[in-house]
C-alpha cells in the first residue's frame, strides 16, 4: 500500500488500488512455483563429479551426457535426495528416454524425417505432416538435435532454400556483388557508387535514394550497366511496416476527395494517405521556391553514370540538327555600363546536355538593384488557439481560417434568448450560436466542449451537428426527434433569436437517427456514449416501455415521464413548452455518490423530475445549479449528471446490445395481446390406431374411443383386422369385369355416371 493511501478509508481508494480479495493467491511465490535446482552450500566439485559419474547412464539411453532433459532430472533428483549422490545415481540409472520426455524416433520415421527436410527446410509443419506418427513437438526437438549429426550437415548444410546458399548461388551466377555485408535486407551503397549501379523502384520508379533495399522475388542483372531492380527508402518503409505498396499520391486524394470517400479512407492506409500529403506540399513549395541546377547535382549525375554513357551524351551534342534545338553555352549579355545606377537583367540559359532528364531548361532572371526588395505579404496561417504542440494533438475544436480586419459577428447576442436545452439564462460566455439554424446552447448543455477557447469562440462560424450533417451526411437529414413529437418549425424566427422560437438541440442516436438532448437526459434507460452525450443509447427500450402511454399535454406517444406529485404522464419539451410546469433535480441523500451541492455540506444524488402545472415541488432545483464532485471543480448539475450518472462508455459491447435484444424481447411479449387457443384434441382407435374419422365412439370397458369403421365391424360380427389374399392365387384367376357390367371386350359401361355401388349390384 502506497503511503499516500495507507490513512485513507477504503471507499475512498482509487479505483485501480484496491483491497486484497478473500483467497487470492499471490503469483510468483512457493504456492505456485516449483523449485528445479538450489546450489549447495558446500559444493567442492561434488556437483560435477556426480554428473561425470551419470555419463554411462546417459549413454546408454543413446543421448550425449549435455542433453538438458537428462541434466535437469538428474540435479532435481540430487537436490530431493538432500545432495546425496550415491542415493541419486540408484534413481538416475532408472530413466529412460520416455521418462525424460526424449524424442524417439524409427529408422523409418527418420528416413521419412529427413525426404522431408530435403523438400521443406526448415518448415516443420508440412515434415510434422509427412513424419505423421510424431507430434508436433517431438519433431521440433528431434530436428534440433538432428541437424548438429552427419546426416543434419549433409542435408541442410546444402539446402537450396537456406539464405545463405541462395545469396551465394545468385552472386556466383548472377557476377554481381551489392549486397551489404551487415544488412541481408538492402544493398551496400559504397558498393552502388563504386560500380555507377542504376537502380529503380519497384513501386514509385524514382531513380534516385539514399538507401536501396532488396525486393523479394527477383533477381539481379548479369552486369552492372543494366538497371537493378529494388526498393527506395520511401517504399521499403510503406512495405516493410505497414505491408502497404506505394501509390501515386494525386491518385490517392482523388479517391479521397470523390464521393463517399469516407469509404476509401477506411481502406488507404492512413501511412499512405500521409506520404501522399507530404509529397503533394513538398511539390507545391518547390514549384513556389524552385532550386537551382547547382554544379554539386552535375557532378552527382555525372559519377552516376558509366563512361560509355558520357561518351554516348558528348557523342550525341555534337549533332548539327539537335544544335538548334539545344544551346550549349551560357551565353551572358553585358550591356555598356551607365553613368548612373539602374536595375538591369540577366539571362542564364542552362545548357540542354545538363539539365536533368526529364525536365525543361530553365530561362532565370536575376534583377540586380542596389534597393532592398519588397516584402510580399505572407498568406494567414490557420489560427490556433492552443500552443503549437498540443494543437497536433487536441481534435476538440475545428483549425478555422480567419480573415485579416474583418472578425464574425454572431447573428445575435449571446442574451437574447435562453438556452435551447436547459431554456435558462446566464453564463452567456458560455453561449454558443449556430450560424445556419440558430441554435443558441450552453457549451456543459450541448456536451464536453473545451472550456478554455470559449473566450475567443466569437471568432469562429460554429455549427451545430445536425447542420454539419448538413454539409456531409452521414446519419439521416431527417431531423425529428424520436423520443416526442415536438419540432420548431419557425426557422427564420430561430435564425434572428426570437424569444418564442427555440431550434432543436439534437443529438444522435446509435441507429442513426436524433433526438432532444434534455428528452435523453430525463429519459432514465437513455445512455451518452461519450463526454459529448453522442451517441444516445437505448431509445428502443424506452419506446418499449411506453407502449399504450400518451401524453396527457399533446395526446401522442414516446418518451413519457409522470407528474412527480400526480403521476401525469408527459414529454419533457411539453413541460418546457408549457407555462406553469417544472423540470428540474430533485436532491436524494446517496452517501456512495460524493456529490455536493453549493453551500450544502452533505452527500447528494440528482435525479431528474417533471412537475404538471397544477402542482409544485419546493425541492426542485434547477438544471444550471453549480456543484461539486469530490476532487473536480465546481460545474454546472446538468454536466455533472450527463458525465457522471448518465456516460456509459462501455454501452457499445456486445453484452449490452444483448441484454437490450433480451429485454426487448421480453417488452415485446407483454405488450403483445395474446388470444386463447383451443386445445387441439387428438383421437386414436383403439384397434386399428386410425387417427381419422367421421365420428368417434366410447369403448364399453375401456377409457379408449373406436373408429367408425371399426364400430360397424364390430356391430356386424366382422373381423377388425383385414385379411390380406394369397398373390399368387390371384395370378391364377381370370379377370372379370361382369360386376362393372363388362362381358365381353366390345362391352360399354352402361352410364358414364355409374356408382361403385352399382357396379357392385
């Protein structure tokens, strides 16, 4: 126990230092670790005689005497006979190779181990495979010690797959050598520049790198004035990390910028997406302050290249045709010298032949004057409100671009009207105005805004979230509450603050729909899953809940709380829309809840109540009254509420959407009406098992029912069970078709619609 905490009561501990639990067991002592092998005291070379002295056991089990099975049972067993050696040589001489848990392995299983070994190497998985009668294990210790036998060198020492066989088969074959001695992944750069190598990226194709690494899968040119295939440090970092292969970066903000590129986003890697902004700002500042072809990037591109490629540039300059086209020379104006000093031009014209491949010559400039050049008004950078080092780090407020001279002005004053969620005044340094709809909230109402830049908010265009959803939806526009039927319609009144018209604080649900903030709040099954009361939980199970109610103001259905005093059921914006009503907290002594109220010195839990306007509650405290949790600072009841009673940052789990699927279920099945069935009655014959009838009779003596057919058998003294004739005396009778009135072939049936009984007749 730290001695900060050791004076403290245990309620009062942090939550990650708490009491030892009844029965817990303390890990890393003797209770749950075994001693293998303790030294003695006197020693004296008494250990090592006694292992010398195991030698011929060891060795008659097949195994060299450094086996460390054997090594470690035979000092566990010195040190449990208290270091006795005679008594633990009686013991050592009993294990055999099962009891040291040594690999045993059939000529045939090594012949088969080994075929193995030829084809795969050193990936045991396929030999555990193809040896199929020894667990995996035992292939794993049997290979190790295999490997340092006769047969281990002449078969792996010569594997085709081993590195270091495959490095030297592609240097002696390929009769080249860039490999670096220290690193087997990249190549050696003395090397590069000491052979004028050429190499090129796989990915991005640059020519040019610092440090070139090896590319899996290929192999290298037969001479060094080839190009060498291989990876820049920019890809081989992508590809060595993060296993991601290089794009062109315009690419990558094109599929960023397009249509739904919140799903392309998902899908860059997000390393990616930074290189690729990187070069893009790199491109632009070089194109605003281009470098000079200085005489250090000739002499590099000259020492790249052979000397058969500098006679092949030489050769190719002294073309009469390509001398018209290309300028040679610098040539450099000098005009006469005037008396007095004035600014004059100079043309620099690079030669063809030494400007880089692949880019224009450059006409330069230079203006010579004995004035000092003008200072270029520099372009506003993106204000900050934070320092410059927590500002890469804090999301909490949007990088805003201000103008110079001209500052926003709100649409109306931070006083005009109360706020939309608590409609309360005060604080108006804490008000914040939406500039597309209106909405004027207090910064602790509308959720966990960083308290410190509100001074300079006035600055800033703020939106609300359903207006930012505006501008890229991602959750529906249909901005309605859920959770009760009120919405302002008077727009353009809520735009230039009216007093009667208050825009609706929305917040979003976990379904992608929204509701009131203050209909969350009073709502006791609705959760915030964040410090900013988004998204809102549990909305559903209220639904459920109130199935059946409405509400006693407006006459409709949703999220219902009744009258503390009459037990009315209402919405909480119908109280707020109604004159004479009460929202509010009502204070319950909770001595676990460390929550004090201003100039109240005991401990106090808030729960949120409606009064009708037929009643009253003294007690009622307001929405915006300042508290205090036990070591925070004072805030407003409404946000101490939110963060403390109502955040449950764990509601996204796969356990609470279960628990919400089972209560569900079982809210659906009490409101649903259920309709009594009748019972379906079963019958069966007591004779012939028959489950189908007509009409079923009583068994006289017997609690069973008869079929109809089998109580008219029974009434006329006929067999119940049907005897079945001999097929074969059937195939000896004649057919007859006198009873259905057929003598002979030519015969007709009498009437189309003769009955089987008369048929029979």
């Amino acid at each position: 126990m730290p001695k900060k905490y050791r004076d403290c009561d245990p309620d009062d501990l942090p939550k990650w230092l708490q009491p030892k639990p009844k029965g817990y067991v303390e890990r890393g002592t003797d209770a749950t670790s075994e001693l293998l092998w303790k030294q003695p005291e006197n020693d004296d070379g008494m250990v090592e005689k006694y292992l010398a002295d195991a030698k011929p056991f060891v060795e008659r089990l097949g195994m060299i005497p450094t086996t460390p099975n054997f090594i470690d049972a035979a000092l566990k067993t010195l040190m449990h006979n208290d270091y006795n050696p005679e008594k633990a040589l009686q013991e050592v001489s009993k294990f055999t190779r099962d009891s040291l848990k040594e690999p045993t392995f059939t000529p045939e299983e090594i012949k088969r181990f080994e075929e193995s070994v030829k084809i795969n190497g050193s990936e045991l998985f396929p030999v555990f495979k193809d040896v199929k009668t020894q667990s995996s294990a035992m292939i794993v210790r049997f290979y190790y010690l295999w490997k340092k036998t006769k047969n281990g060198h002449l078969i792996w020492d010569n594997y085709a797959g081993r590195p270091k066989n495959r490095l030297t088969k592609l240097a002696k074959a390929d009769g080249v050598d860039v490999n670096d001695p220290v690193d087997d992944s990249s190549y050696s750069t003395e090397k590069i520049e000491r052979n004028n190598v050429t190499f090129e990226c796989k990915h991005c194709h640059t020519r040019t790198s610092k440090k070139w690494y090896k590319l899996s899968g290929t192999t290298l040119p037969e001479s060094y004035e080839q190009v060498f295939p291989g990876l820049c440090l920019r890809c081989a970092r992508l590809w060595r990390e993060y296993g991601v292969e290089w794009e062109d970066p315009y690419e990558i903000m094109r599929k960023q910028s397009q249509r739904g590129g919140n799903g392309w986003k998902r899908k860059i890697e997000f390393e990616l997406y930074e290189d690729a902004r990187k070069i893009i700002k790199a491109r632009d500042e070089y194109q605003l302050r281009p470098r000079k072809y200085t005489d250090c990037d000739k002499k590099s591109d000259t020492s790249r290249r052979s000397k058969s490629k500098i006679k092949e540039d030489i050769d190719s300059s002294e073309d009469p045709f390509e001398d018209k086209l290309k300028k040679k020379s610098i040539k450099v104006k000098k005009p006469p010298r005037p008396e007095s000093v004035q600014k004059q031009s100079l043309t620099i014209t690079l030669p063809y032949s030494e400007v880089r491949k692949g880019e224009e010559p450059l006409n330069l400039k230079k203006r010579a004057s004995e004035e000092p050049p003008e200072r270029k008004n520099k372009k506003l950078k993106p204000a900050s409100l934070e320092s410059r080092y927590e500002s890469k780090f804090d999301i909490s407020l949007p990088k805003f671009q201000l103008r110079g001279e001209k500052q926003y002005k709100p649409p109306f004053a931070n006083d005009t009207r109360p706020c939309c969620v608590c409609r309360e005044y005060g604080m108006a340094q804490e008000i914040l105005i939406c500039t597309s709809c209106g909405l004027n909230v207090h910064a602790s109402c509308y959720g966990d805004i960083n308290m410190e830049s509100l001074t300079e908010l006035s600055s800033y265009k703020w939106l609300c979230d359903t207006c930012s959803n505006d501008l890229h939806p991602l959750y529906s526009t249909d901005y309605k509450c859920v959770l009760c039927p009120a919405k302002e319609t008077d727009t353009q009144g809520g735009k230039l603050g009216f007093s009667y018209s208050y825009p609706d604080a929305l917040k979003r649900t976990v379904s992608g729909n929204w509701c009131h903030i203050i209909c969350a709040i009073f709502d006791p099954f609705c959760e915030f899953g964040s410090s900013s009361l988004q998204p809102v939980f549990g909305t559903e199970l209220s639904l459920l809940r109130n199935t059946g109610k409405k509400c006693t103001i407006c006459g409709y259905g949703g999220s219902l709380l009744d009258c503390k005093v009459c037990q009315k059921p209402m919405h909480v914006t119908c109280c707020l829309d109604t004159e004479g009503c009460a929202v509010g907290f009502e204070l319950i002594p909770d001595r676990t809840f460390n929550f004090k109220l201003k100039d109240v010195n005991r401990s106090l839990r808030p729960v949120p109540q409606i009064v009708c306007c037929g009643h009253s509650l003294p007690d009622l405290v307001p929405l915006r009254a300042l508290g205090k949790m036990k070591g925070k600072k004072e805030q407003p009841l409404i946000k101490l509420y939110c963060t403390e009673l109502k955040q449950n940052k764990s509601a996204a789990t796969g356990e609470y959407w279960h628990r919400l699927y089972e209560e569900s279920l079982k809210l659906i099945g009490r409101n649903t009406p259920r309709v009594d069935l009748p019972v379906p009655v079963t019958h069966e014959c007591l004779h012939c098992h028959n489950t189908r009838s007509l009409r079923w009779y009583e068994e006289a003596g017997s609690q069973g029912e008869v079929c109809h057919q089998c109580y008219v058998r029974k009434k006329n003294d006929e067999s119940l069970i049907d005897v079945l004739p001999d097929i074969q005396s059937l195939n000896r009778v004649a057919l007859n078709a006198t009873k259905f009135g057929l003598i002979g072939l030519d015969d007709k049936l009498k009437d189309s619609r003769m009955s089987i009984k008369d048929m029979l007749s």
